[in-house]
C-alpha cells in the first residue's frame, strides 16, 4: 500500500466536486426524526440517528461509488470502517454514561 497514493485519491476527491447520492425522502426522514429528538429533548438519541443515517447513507448507499475511488487501495476502506466502529463505541460509552446535570 502507497500512502501518497492515498492521500492523492483522498484530495481529488475532496477537490473534483464529486457528488454522493442520498435520495430526498431520507433526508425528510432524517430531518423529521432529529426535530422530534431535538425538541423533546433526547440529544442522545439524535445523535444515534444522525450517525446511522450518515453510516447508512454513505457506507451502504454509496458504497460502490468509494470502492471505484478507492479500488486501487483498499487501505482508505479499511480507515473508513474503522473509524467508524470507533464511533460506535465512542457513542455507546457516551450514550451509557452519566449525565453531568
């Protein structure tokens, strides 16, 4: 594995312009559930929403489109993944935990 060879894949596409698709009626969706969660006061909750959402959107929807980005690599999947099993468990001691109030 190259690590230019990543970094040059990461940067063209933050700099093409490259476009995800994520279809509008999920976007209602998520906007709908996060005002709820937003508005009763359940920020834990929103921010379980709005993770899954962007894992979904972007790691299963999408998915195709970043293993044609990152076809010669597979070093930028793995980071991907990785990250975010860390965020699941980042979430998961917070959501647990105790509130400071």
């Amino acid at each position: 594995m190259d690590i230019g060879h990543c970094i040059d894949t990461v940067t063209s596409f933050l700099m093409q312009g490259d476009r995800l698709s994520v279809p509008f009626g999920q976007m209602v969706l998520f906007v709908l559930i996060n005002s709820f969660c937003l508005l009763f006061g359940r920020y834990k909750l929103g921010l379980l929403v709005s993770y899954g959402f962007v894992l979904y959107w972007g790691f299963i929807i999408n998915r195709d489109f970043f293993v044609d980005r990152f076809s010669q690599s597979t070093l930028g999947l793995v980071v991907y993944a990785l990250v975010g099993i860390a965020m699941v468990i980042i979430f998961i001691i917070g959501f647990f935990g105790q509130d400071q109030e």
